[in-house]
C-alpha cells in the first residue's frame, strides 16, 4: 500500500486547493485512501496556505512536524517557512522565484514560465509538473492528467492551458 504526507504551501490566490483537489482525486482515481486538510492565513491578498495531503492508511488529517515526505511550495519564501514538517530524507519541489531554495531541491522558476505561457495563474500547475517529474509523488504525471481531463473536460481551453502548465513544469526538469 502507498503512504505519503505532503505538504503544499503557498499564497492566497496561488491554487494550492486546487492541485491539492487534483491529487486527491488522482489517488482516489487509483483506489487509493486519501485525506486532505487546509490551513488558510489571514483573510487577505497574499495571506499563507497550507494543504496537507495524506496518500494511504492514516487516522489523521494533519501532517506533523517531521513527518511529510514531501514539501510543494509555490512561493519561494515557503520552503523556509514549512520546511519543518518535512522528515529527514524527505523531497522539496519548488517555484524559485527570486529566492534562492535548498540545493537538493527541484525546482522551477514558474513564474517566468507562467507569463512566457501567458497564464500567469498556472504557477501552481507548473510546479506540480515538476514535482511529478521527480518521480517521487505516488502517481505519475499521466495519472494526474487523466483527472484534469475529467475535471475540465467541458473547459476545453482551461483544459489546454492546464495540460500545457503541468508540461511546462516537467520540461524544465530536462
């Protein structure tokens, strides 16, 4: 049985619900148990998100403090911010933005690849790309894919556009 804890963090406005939405529906898609949480900031322009996303057999809907497999962060202060919740050995894929995130960490300069697409909103589905990309996610990026598919299917430009983000975050991987 797969089990993962992520994190996914971000700003107000930057679709953290929505990829966590998107996975979710991924993992339900595969038979898998799922179990999602959010955390918003203050209710403002630019306040912090936080989605946690339990893949497998949990009791629990919040990740601990060292026990995410996995840090998504669409902002690039973010890392910084939520890194505690990853465990030792666990993986960051990140927007670089301006910020300089951790060496080890995937990353992608989303937001530049969000305006060259001309989808400033796709940051979020640019860095899931990434993330996919490495491989370490419990599904793959043709999974996920499928349920954009099913969710925009009667969108068929937002569908597009979406389908392009994820891709454009796994080019960059290259």
């Amino acid at each position: 049985m797969i089990s993962q804890q992520l994190i996914i963090s971000g700003v107000n406005g930057q679709g953290i619900l929505f990829i966590t939405r998107l996975l979710a529906e991924t993992a339900i898609a595969k038979g898998l148990p799922v179990m999602t949480s959010e955390t918003h900031g203050a209710a403002q322009v630019d306040g912090v998100v936080i989605s946690h996303l339990k893949v497998g057999a949990f009791s629990n809907r919040l990740v601990r403090p060292g026990r995410a497999d996995g840090l998504i962060a669409l902002k690039p202060g973010n890392v910084e911010l939520h890194g505690s919740f990853l465990k030792p050995d666990g993986w960051i894929t990140a927007n670089a933005g301006a910020a300089v995130p951790p060496a080890e960490a995937a990353t992608v300069n989303a937001d530049t690849l969000a305006v060259q697409l001309g989808n400033p909103q796709a940051v979020n589905l640019i860095v899931l790309g990434r993330a996919l990309s490495t491989g370490r996610l419990f599904c793959t990026a043709e999974e996920l894919a499928r349920t954009i598919r099913r969710k925009l299917q009667d969108k068929p430009a937002l569908l597009e556009e979406a389908l392009a983000a994820l891709d454009a975050g796994a080019a960059a991987a290259c």
